[in-house]
C-alpha cells in the first residue's frame, strides 16, 4: 500500500468551467465536493486545503453556478461543483444542472470519489438522495460529511451519524459517513485519510502492476 500523504495545502485554483464539457483533460484522478447550497461546501473546501479563500463563500447561497476546479498535483484534482437546491435558482437552472450532473458522476473516467455535504441537522433531502443514488449506480465511491456538527452535543452527534449510516445502506454501494466541522476541525483527519487513498488509488495500482512477475 502506498504512504505517501498528499499535500491538500497545495491545492490552487486552475479554471471555472461553466459546464461538465469545458472543464480540463478527462484523466488523473478528481474528487468532486457536492451538496446543498447552505451545507458549508466551500468552507470544508478551504478547511481541508487550509486556505482561507480557495472556495470562496458567499453570504448569497447558490450564487455560483460554475465548477471550480482546483490542482493539488499534476493529474490529481479536487472539483467544487456547484450548489444544488436552492431556491431562488430558476426550476429550468436546476432540472438542467441534474442532469449534468448525472452525466458528469456517471461518464467523468478520471472521478474516483465524491465528496456529498450535507448539513448534520437536515441530512438526506430528496436531491441528496438522488446524488447518493447516481453514485451507487456509478460504483463510485462515497464520503458523506455531516457538516456543522460543532452545533450539536456530541451525544446528538454521534446518534445522527449512526442514524444516517444505517439510512444509506438502502442505495448500496461503497458510502462512507462522517461527522465533520469546518469551525471546529472535527472529522478533518477521516476527511483526508478518505480523500488521500481516493487520490491515490491509481498510484496504488502502477505499483502494484510493476512489482508483478511476468
């Protein structure tokens, strides 16, 4: 298995891509960060790459419709796609972003994890579980991040994850729950463990095939 422990404090912005056809070379590896317009996406971003301003947040939720992308290494890229559910966003804005969406989780080769945010307090709404689902479907890999979980008691806490895991066995598949606090730092060590092997899994593989006997 491989050591080595990515750098997430390398990480710099490379382009915003106003849809899934114009962001960068489909190869590498990507992790891509989902999740309702107020569950604190942005800030877990720059949490995790310990840049205050890498994700920008805004007081405005769902104001950016773009997709933020972010190099931590050459063919190794975290993905900020944008924040789905909200509001004041036009009803034919959001029909047409899930289906991007969908197309992006289930043909993007060089996507071997997805990042689902959601807030401790209101988890699994109907577009969560539509998310959840397409990844199942996708066989791509899972780590849902119980975000804000600072505000609740660490009993409440540990309840409502154990509530929540038991919840996502109903899609299958490979999905990973964890409590995790932007302000606090809770989960961040589980958040890049998760991320780390994501990231690395292909390097895992080169290794693997080159100390093969043929």
């Amino acid at each position: 298995m491989n050591n080595i422990q990515i750098n997430f404090n390398s990480a710099r912005f490379i382009t915003s891509a106003p849809d899934i056809n114009q962001m960068p070379e489909d190869s590498g590896v990507e992790i891509a960060f989902a999740g309702r317009s107020n569950a604190g996406k942005s800030s877990a971003l720059n949490t995790i790459t310990q840049q205050k301003n890498l994700a920008r947040t805004s007081k405005t939720p769902g104001r950016t419709q773009l997709i933020n992308v972010f190099e931590l290494s050459p063919g190794k890229r975290l993905v900020d796609l944008p924040g789905y559910g909200y509001a004041k966003v036009p009803e034919e804005m959001k029909l047409k972003w899930q289906a991007a969406l969908s197309i992006y989780l289930q043909k993007r080769e060089s996507l071997k994890g997805l990042v689902v945010l959601m807030d401790i307090r209101h988890p699994l709404k109907d577009i969560d579980q539509q998310l959840l689902q397409w990844a199942s479907d996708s066989q791509l890999p899972v780590l849902a991040l119980l975000t804000k979980c600072d505000k609740l008691k660490p009993g409440q806490r540990n309840s409502e994850v154990l509530r929540v895991r038991e919840l996502v066995t109903v899609f299958g598949g490979d999905i990973r729950v964890e409590a995790f606090s932007s302000l606090k730092g809770l989960g961040l060590d589980r958040a890049k463990n998760v991320l780390n092997e994501w990231l690395l899994q292909d390097d895992d593989a080169a290794v693997d095939a080159d100390g093969e006997t043929a």
